[in-house]
C-alpha cells in the first residue's frame, strides 16, 4: 500500500546537495499498516519505518476548575473548561455527575470537531460557606474515562473592626469623662476580609439591650428608682447627637482597611424642676454596629401571603460598644461670682486675690478670660489639674469717674467639633462662667468758688443766673446751686400752695415766652419755686369755645357709636353663619374648641412613631439608628400599594429622583427580598407564585427594573415599577416548569438603573402525587345491622402539591373476583385538598374477604389500598 518514487544517484552526491524521495500511501482497508525503507549510503545500511495510520481523534480535557475563593452570597457562578481534538477526525464526549452540589453542566455530550475545541460550561451555587471538591467523570472517545476536579471554597463576607495601634479585633471603645460640650475623638479600621468589595454602612443601635443614656452607673438602686422619670425622657432622645462616626458609610475593596473615627460629643440631659444636677455625673452605653450593604438577608421573609418585615441580625456583622461619661465643669471662683473692688481714684489700681479651684476628680480645666475694660486679669488664661486650685490676680483701673458692674465671663476651653467641617476638632470654648466685677472710681474734690455776677447775665451760666464757677476743674457729686432739685423741697413754696396736687406740671424760669400761647384747659402749670399757678393766655381768635367744644364732642362720639353698631352688626351675622355650618347632631351649634386653651405637649407625650420619624436623618453626616430605621419601616409598611404604580418615570420629580446615584446609606434603607425565594416543591406543567416585596423608605422615588432569561420565570410582571417615597409594594414572581428535578437560578435588578441586585430563586419540581390516609382498611359491620348487609368506611385521598390531580381506582386483578367496590370510582383532586371516598364490601356467598386497589394518578405515583371485611359468624 505504499509506493516510492524516487531516483536514485549515479554518481557519489558531493557535499551540500541533496535527494529528495516520495512515498505515496494508498489504504486499502481501515487498518493500521506498517512497513519500512532501506536506504544504502556506501556500507552502510539505514533503516527507515513507515507507518499507515487511518484517521482518529485525539481528545484531551482540562484536569480542574478551580473557583477560587468567593463570598456566599446565593450567587450563581459559572466557569467553562475546554474539549481540544487535537486528532483528523471527530470525537464524542460524555460527562457524568452523581453529586449535588453542581447546579448546571451545558453540555453533557457532544461532538468536538478535528482542529478545535469545544466549551463546557459548569455552575455552582453559593448559597452556603463551605469547600467544595466535587469531580466529575468524562468519556472521551478512544481515550476512556478521565476525571476533572472541581474545587471553590465559599466564605461568608466578613467585615471587622481593628484597633489602629494593636491591629486586634476591638468590641468595645471607652472614651472615658469628658466635658458636657466638648468632644473626643478614637480611631478605628475597618477590614473587608474577604475576596470581594463590599459597601459599608453603619448604624446605631439605640434601642438595644443593655444601652445606656445618661445614667449614673454609680448610684444606688434606689437613686436610680426615684428618677425614673429622667430615665423615660433619655428614650426618646435622638442619640445620634452623641456619637459621630466618620465617615459613615462607605466601600471597601478585597482585603482592605479603611480609618474611621469615632467621636463621643455628650449632652447634658435636664432633669425634673427642683433637682439640683449640677454635680451629676451621666454615662452613656451604647452600641455600633457596621453592616454590609445587601446582607439584609430575611429581612422579607414570604412566610404567608401577607409577608411581614422582620429585622435579622447578621452574624457577621460586628458590633462595637461605645462607652462613655459626661461630666460637668466644677470651677469655683473664692471670692465669687461677685467680686467688689475697693473705691478708688482715677489713676489708681485696686486688686482682689481670687483662688479658682478645679473641683473635678477626672479631669483637668483650661480656662481663658475675656478681655474687659478697666479690669485686668493674671494670669488671663491657664490649665487647672483636677482637684487642684490656682491663684488669679483681679485689678481695677479705671479710665473714667464713675461705678462700674461688670460681666466679666471665663471660657472654658476643650476641642469641639467645627460648625462647617465635623470632621476636624479644633480647640474652643465649649463653656462659659460670669463673674461679676463692682468696681467705684472716685474724682478728687476740689473746691470751686462762686461770685455774684452783679451785670450782665453770661451766656453760660446756672439756673437762676446768679452765680458763675470760678474755676474749670473736675465737678464733684452735686452742684450747690446749679442743678438744685427744686421740685423737691418746699423752701420757697407759699404757705397756699403747700397743698397743691403732685401731678401739676412745673414751669421752668425760662419759658416765660411760651407761656401765652393756647393750651390745654385740663393742665395747669405751676412755678418751679413758690409753686404758684402760673397764668396761661387764651387767645380767642384760636381756641374754641364752650359751646364749639361741646359740639365737637358730641360729634365724635356719633361717629364712634356709628361704626361701633355696624361691627356689632358684622359679629352677629358672622355668630349667624357659624352657628349654621355647626348646627348639627355632633357639633349642635357649637364651634369646636372654641375658647378652649391648647394643652401643653411635652416632648413625651408624642407617638413613638411619629417621634422617630420626625427625626429621621436627613444630613448624610447624621447616623442611622434603629429607631429610625423602624419608624420609616412601620410608616413604609402601612402605606402599600398593590396596583397602578408607573413602570417608568413620567412627570419631572419622578425623572429627578430616578436618575440620582444612591449612597450606601440611601441603598440600606431599600428592602427588596426575600434574597432567596423558595418556592418549594412545584408540579410540572403547573404556575406557582410568590410575592418579591419592596420597601422604599426614602424620601425619593426609585426605578425598580428586573431582568428576567430564564423560562421558567417568563410569566413575571411588571418587570419595572416606579415606587414613590415611603411605600411598599411587590412584584409577583411566577414560576413553571416542564422538566423534573431541582432548580436553582438567579435573576438580577436594577435601582435607578445604577446599583445591581439579585435573586435566588429555588424550586424542586415534581410530579403529581396523591396520599392515603392509610394503606390498609378492615371493614367492620354497622352495629344493629344484619349480617348480610353491606361493609362501608373510608379512606381520604389528601394532595399536598399545587396542581390538580386525576385519580383512578384499579381493582386487583386475582383468581377470585372481588367484592369491593370503591366510590368515587375516579376524579379529580384539587391542590392541598382532600376527598374521601367510600369503600363497600358486598356480603354474599364465596365472597372474598380480602381485596386491592391501586390508586392511580395520571402522570403521577400509583398506591396500592388492600382492604379486609372482618365478619363475625354467630351461633
């Protein structure tokens, strides 16, 4: 079957040439053939092997799919593994798996073609952390039997919190006493110990057991039971004031660390009126706690149809305790807080020595002095160790004449938060104390000596014009005659007049000009000294007379009658009209609350609900807690809406709202789940359906949109749904299936059209299946009944699946022929119910007293029934 072709040299080939031979193979028959050629080269002998081979394939496979490690998180994952020929023909491969941890294996048999590679695709849920090492048996042909391992190791999605300096897991942080008003600050990291990112959120528990809120751990049990009052009062505070985290919110990559501050800020609670809380000291527990965003798993669990919201703790999620106290400054001032300087004169300086004592057992004070004038201070500004005093030094040295009171006000100072940036602390008064200064500056007296000024009045001069100052010094207390208080004494006053009212007004010397012009009848004017009526000009050519004023007054009091009766008139059509819009069987007339005073409302009074949810975070700086969370959930679950809700943005908010990118924090508080549906065992050819909730506790409209490939999942809709703020509502997730077996696959959405979500949806379809109540009956005769009259009872036929099933009742073929009779005969049987049927046997002679049926249902299981009379034979 092989021919050569060649020529062979006449001559020796010289060095560098060469001869080229062919051979040609012609297969007669599939076999492999096989011979040789002889090459000569001078003595010696080459021998050269031929082989004929006829066409094969040549497969080889991968030997592992390694998943690596991934996060359980009911995701499906996929990898592929290739088939190479490497041969000239075609070859056929088979897979096989017994196991139950591969979910899907496309294909399990095919043909790769010569020069290629064909793709096999195999999945794994990662509904559970564990370490999978499964393998799975491929048939190559004309190769056997080769083995592929599949291995992942699936882990729960673990986030920790490190302490920055020991690296270690942290689980409780103690800020320790720090100042009503200040802050202080710790750092921690937060660690994404797993092989994918994660976004973070974290939240405050402030509903949880064992928190605390400005008690005093300290006091006796008794102390503690006469203030429950102020204990009922710190429930109801939103502690999100208290503890700063920075930030709140955020993403983290595979095995990173993130810093993160805490900062503890306390607030003096007020207690009852009358008790004295200045001392107090008030400690604060509570609890932080850092989730992963879409962890939320059974926080909707369709346990029934109407699905109720249940908060799930996470067990990974950590939590960390925060504790703390707050203490009040204890700065007292000896002498204080009034501080009385000696009187002094102007250019001169008295001081007072003030002990400033730090009654604080924990902690130090740093206190600063404001600058004020005509006092000084020293030192202004300096630090207090605690239960230490320092010495301060108050002068006083006044710049003018005069008494001085002053408020003289001590900062205290501390680090604090800034106003426009919470993430810096910087140093600042967080507490202010007032003193008060008393300080008197005296002039030097000096005598000033008057002359009578017998001429001519001086433009300047005293009241009377009688005496002129010789002199310009400084003034003392009181003038002798310049500012005497004549109003006041009775020296110059005629006897007449003693007696004259207090309330007549006092003319001064000077208004002599004045004094003829028109003026009140009602008001006399009296000299400033003698207290003599003073006479008062009435021009008649100006003032009106008796009769004239009499005329006027009447006037005016017709017009002031006049309008009084119309506004009279108003106010009673007005009572009128009222009367007739309340004039009914609840109202009878009567305005509601009318003349009734409002109640005052403390901050207690009001509804949990309504409480919490007034205080819902709005600043992305502010921190979620579980009060908050709650409230919107319970006010998000009352509003739901089954129907009529838009499948895409229509007016200009909605399009607004549904194009923002939502936050971490916006995301925790959308509820889209159950994260797994379970829908159980399903009959094939049947349409099963479970409700996927979402809950939108925003204050914006989302875009919910789902993305369905699988057919067994095709019947779902809406696929898109716009859900306004504070709503709840669901999507029907319609299930049916032609093929037995278990199913397992996830289908994805999208919020906003932005953040990725999924499903898993699980579901062992089945077929059509009845149940017996019991596989055996013995027939008993009815008591009081002759013994040839019928055996009756009954067998109930339960389904306990989703799809009506068809039954039929067979009897048992045997030698004999039966005497049993079952009715119904055949049927129907509706899902999860139950139907009895009758069974009879008819006495008679030779009659068997045994017989079977088989119940069969159509495309279903088959049950065998066996029944016995027991006859009583009397004699």
């Amino acid at each position: 079957q092989f021919k050569l072709i060649v020529e062979n040299p006449e001559k020796p080939v010289a060095s560098g040439l060469q001869i080229t031979a062919f051979v040609d193979y012609y297969p007669e028959s599939e076999e492999n053939v096989q011979d040789r050629l002889l090459l000569l080269i001078e003595d010696d002998t080459v021998d050269i092997p031929v082989l004929g081979l006829i066409p094969c394939c040549y497969l080889e496979i991968e030997s592992e799919i390694n998943f690596g490690t991934v996060i359980a998180n009911s995701k499906i994952i996929s990898k592929e593994i290739s088939i190479a020929n490497c041969g000239s023909s075609s070859g056929t491969f088979k897979i096989s798996y017994n196991g139950d941890v591969l979910l899907n294996i496309e294909p399990t048999s095919g043909v790769v073609e010569p020069k290629s590679t064909k793709k096999v695709k195999v999945d794994i849920c990662t509904d559970l952390p564990r370490i999978i090492k499964e393998v799975i048996k491929v048939e190559l042909e004309s190769r056997g039997c080769s083995e592929v391992q599949i291995k992942a190791v699936v882990v729960e999605q673990v986030l920790k919190v490190l302490g920055v300096s020991c690296g270690s897991v942290l689980e409780s942080i103690n800020f320790g006493p720090v100042y009503f008003g200040s802050s202080k600050t710790e750092e921690i990291s937060l660690y994404n110990e797993s092989p994918e990112c994660m976004d973070w959120v974290a939240v405050l528990e402030d509903n949880a057991i064992g928190g605390e809120m400005g008690t005093d751990l300290q006091r006796s049990t008794d102390a503690v039971l006469q203030d429950l009052n102020f204990e009922n009062k710190t429930r109801d505070v939103d502690v999100s004031i208290l503890i700063l985290c920075i930030p709140n919110q955020g993403t983290l990559e595979p095995y990173e660390k993130s810093l993160v501050t805490l900062c503890f800020s306390p607030k003096k609670f007020k207690r009852d009126f009358g008790v004295n809380d200045s001392s107090l000291k008030q400690d604060y527990v509570l609890f932080l706690r850092f989730e992963a965003v879409g962890s939320q798993d059974g926080c909707l669990q369709a346990l029934n149809d109407n699905a109720t919201a249940i908060t799930m703790n996470h067990p990974c999620h950590p939590e960390l305790a925060l504790m703390g106290s707050g203490l009040p400054v204890m700065l007292t001032f000896n002498p204080g807080p009034v501080i009385k300087f000696i009187d002094c004169f102007l250019g001169e300086q008295t001081q007072v020595l003030c002990t400033l004592k730090n009654e604080s057992e924990c902690l130090p004070v740093t206190f600063s002095f404001r600058k004020t004038a005509h006092f000084n201070i020293s030192p202004e500004k300096g630090k207090i160790k605690k239960k230490s005093a320092k010495d301060v030094i108050f002068s006083f040295s006044p710049h003018q004449i005069g008494t001085f009171k002053v408020k003289q006000v001590v900062d205290i100072i501390g680090t604090g938060l800034e106003e426009n940036n919470v993430q810096v602390l910087r140093a600042k008064s967080f507490h202010q104390i007032s003193l008060n200064f008393i300080g008197v500056c005296k002039s030097k007296q000096k005598t000033i000596l008057f002359k009578i000024n017998p001429g001519i009045t001086p433009m300047i001069s005293n009241a009377t014009g009688q005496f002129v100052a010789d002199g310009t010094g400084q003034c003392t207390d009181t003038a002798p005659v310049a500012i005497l208080k004549s109003t006041q004494t009775q020296i110059h006053t005629h006897q007449i007049n003693r007696n004259c009212k207090e309330d007549a007004l006092m003319a001064f010397p000077n208004d002599r000009a004045a004094s003829i012009r028109p003026s009140e009848r009602n008001k006399k004017y009296r000299t400033i000294f003698t207290k003599t009526e003073r006479y008062n000009y009435i021009d008649p050519e100006f003032s009106y007379t008796d009769c004239e004023r009499l005329s006027k007054e009447a006037h005016k009091k017709y017009y002031t009658d006049f309008l009084s009766s119309l506004r009279q008139r108003r106010l009673q059509k007005d009572a009128a009209r009222q009367f007739c819009i309340y004039n009914n069987s609840v109202n009878i007339g009567l305005k509601p609350a009318e003349g009734l005073m409002s109640p005052k409302i403390s901050i207690t009074d009001f509804h949990k609900e309504k409480l919490q949810l007034k205080m819902l975070p709005l600043a992305e700086t502010c921190l979620l807690t579980s009060r908050k969370l709650a409230a919107v959930g319970s006010k998000s679950s009352i509003k739901e809406i089954c129907s009529g809700l838009s499948s895409i943005p229509s007016s200009a908010q909605e399009k607004e709202d549904c194009s923002l990118t939502l936050t971490s924090k916006q995301l925790h508080q959308i509820l889209i789940g159950p994260s797994t549906m379970d829908f159980g065992e399903v009959c094939v050819h049947s349409t099963t359906a479970r409700k996927l909730h979402i809950i939108n506790n925003l204050l914006v409209h989302i875009w919910i949109q789902i993305e369905i490939e699988m057919d067994e999942l095709q019947q779902t809709g809406p696929l898109s749904q716009v859900v306004p703020p504070l709503t709840k509502t669901h999507i029907p997730i319609v299930f049916e299936t032609n093929t037995l077996g278990m199913f397992k696959r996830t289908f994805t959405y999208t919020i906003n059209k932005h953040h990725l979500g999924h499903v898993l949806v699980v579901a062992k379809a089945v077929s059509v299946e009845l149940e017996l109540s019991a596989r055996e009956l013995i027939l008993n005769p009815v008591p009081g009944y002759l013994a040839e009259t019928e055996f009756r009872t009954t067998v109930t036929v339960c389904n306990p699946r989703n799809h009506p099933a068809e039954f039929t009742w067979k009897p048992v073929i045997t030698d004999r022929t039966t005497s049993f009779s079952i009715q119904p005969s055949k049927g129907f049987v509706e899902a999860f119910r139950d139907l009895e049927c009758e069974v009879v046997w008819h006495p008679g002679f030779n009659s068997p007293e045994a017989g079977e049926f088989n119940l069969c249902v159509r495309k279903g299981n088959t049950i065998k029934l066996k029944c016995f009379a027991k006859v009583t034979i009397h004699t």
